[in-house]
C-alpha cells in the first residue's frame, strides 16, 4: 500500500485532505507512484514541484509572518 493512501482512502500531499481515489479527482503520477489531490489547484501545486510537498514529512510550512489583524496566541 502506498504511504499516501489508507483503507481507500488517499491523502492530498498539497493540504493534507483526504481523498477517494474512486471519485474521479485530480491525480498526478510522480515516480513509482500515483498522487490524488482535492482540486486542479492543489494538483498543479504538486506538479510545479513535487518535492516540495513530499519532504515536508507531515510538518505545517512556516509562517513568515502573522498577517495584520490575526493574533498569534
């Protein structure tokens, strides 16, 4: 079983959704292994590069800075 899918169910590498494969999404094949995705966006995200979203190992990518009006509790 590929490390990105689970009982059926698959896991958008992009934004962490989880997705059926049978239910006609987005997929973008990348190595050995087929990708599926929530949406064309998060699909052409993946695509532009792959590697970007296969080694962030689960971890959310950092925030920079906190947009104006939002607290950081």
């Amino acid at each position: 079983m590929d490390m990105h899918t689970h009982e059926g169910a698959a896991h958008d590498p992009v934004c962490g959704m989880t997705v059926d494969p049978n239910a006609g999404k987005p997929s973008y094949a990348h190595g050995a292994h087929t990708y599926y995705f929530c949406s064309d966006g998060c699909r052409l995200k993946f695509a532009a590069d792959p590697e970007r979203y296969l080694n962030k190992q689960g971890e959310p990518e950092p925030v920079d800075e906190v947009p104006e009006g939002v607290r950081n509790l």
